[in-house]
C-alpha cells in the first residue's frame, strides 16, 4: 500500500506471531491476530496522513 510518499508494509510483529503495519514514516500500527486487521490500520493511517 502507499499514497503521497507512505508506503505501508503488513508482516508479523518483531519477536511475535501478531500481524502489525509498519510505514515508511516510521509509524507501526498495533499487533493483531488478522492480517486484514493490520492492513486495515494501515489503510486507516495513510487515509489520516492524507487528511493533513
């Protein structure tokens, strides 16, 4: 996923078998059990950055 300049990346979190966005800003979203959960976080965080 990416939009103005943020590219999302969905994998599991460090150490763990939760699922978590990671975005080329730096920002992480919270661990899930679903990796559509994750994706969804990370769609929700680009859509925000795109409303500043």
């Amino acid at each position: 996923m990416s939009s103005n300049g943020h590219h999302v990346f969905v994998g599991t979190a460090r150490g763990s078998s939760k699922y978590q966005f990671v975005c080329s800003c730096g920002a992480r979203g919270w661990q899930s059990n679903s990796y559509t959960s994750a994706q969804q976080m990370g769609k929700e965080h680009i859509r925000k950055r795109q409303a500043k």
